[in-house]
C-alpha cells in the first residue's frame, strides 16, 4: 500500500485500495455509512418514498399553464 495512489484508510485506521474498499462496501450494502442490510422492511420501504420524494423534487417541471 505505501506509494499506492489509490490507498485509503478504513474505519480502524486499516489502509486499503479505494475498488477493494468500494466493492467491500457495495457487497455489504453500505452507502454513505448506512448499512442497509441493517434495515427492518419497513425501515427500508420508509427510505425508499424518502429516495423518490428527493428524485422528484430535484425534477424540472415546464408544464403550459392554458390561460383563458
């Protein structure tokens, strides 16, 4: 690891290339420190409208408004 260019250190001070620490994240299901594996069904469906409702809010909206 020393002069890799890609190293990054992990929780613990471990050291670790950034694609082997990224696919360990994504194989736990790890995002921005939310283990989603954690997460109850309900929990998990409450994150999900969370997602959406964000998505659409960030939607550009050009809808004609008919005026009489």
């Amino acid at each position: 690891m020393i002069g890799s260019s890609d190293a990054v250190s992990i929780d613990g001070g471990a050291p670790a290339h950034q694609n082997c620490y990224q696919f360990q994240l994504l194989s736990q299901r790890v995002f921005k420190n939310i283990q989603l594996k954690s997460l109850s069904d309900h929990e998990l469906e409450e994150l999900e409208d969370l997602v959406k409702q964000e998505k659409n809010s960030r939607e550009e909206s050009f809808e004609m408004v008919e005026l009489f």
